[in-house]
C-alpha cells in the first residue's frame, strides 16, 4: 500500500514537471505542484520509517 502512494506522487509529480513546460497557463504553478509530489514521495517513506523505528520516543 505504502509503496502504490509513493509510486503515484512519483511518477505525478514527474508527469506535471514535465507537462509544465508545454503548458500555455501557469506552467509556474505546475512545475511547483510537480515539485511539491516529488518531495512528498520522498518524505513518505523517511517520516514512515521514523515511525516505525521508535526515534521519537521518549525514554521513561
């Protein structure tokens, strides 16, 4: 499941990176939506990671 999330924003934030610079309106706007999946694909996995990990537990 965890990784179909991170192959969409991925492969949708690759696609609109692309589309952005044949896109007659706000390719800006696009290309920074592309940009923002992309991160997000990569943040998924670290903050999953962390979570599972036990990192941010406090010690009792």
């Amino acid at each position: 499941m965890l990784f179909a999330l991170y192959a969409i924003l991925l492969l949708g934030g690759m696609y609109l990176v692309g589309v952005s610079f044949a896109s007659p309106t706000l390719p800006g706007l696009i290309f920074i939506a592309g940009v923002l999946c992309i991160s997000a694909a990569v943040a998924v996995p670290v903050t999953i990671q962390r979570r599972d990990s036990g990192v941010h537990r406090s010690r009792d």
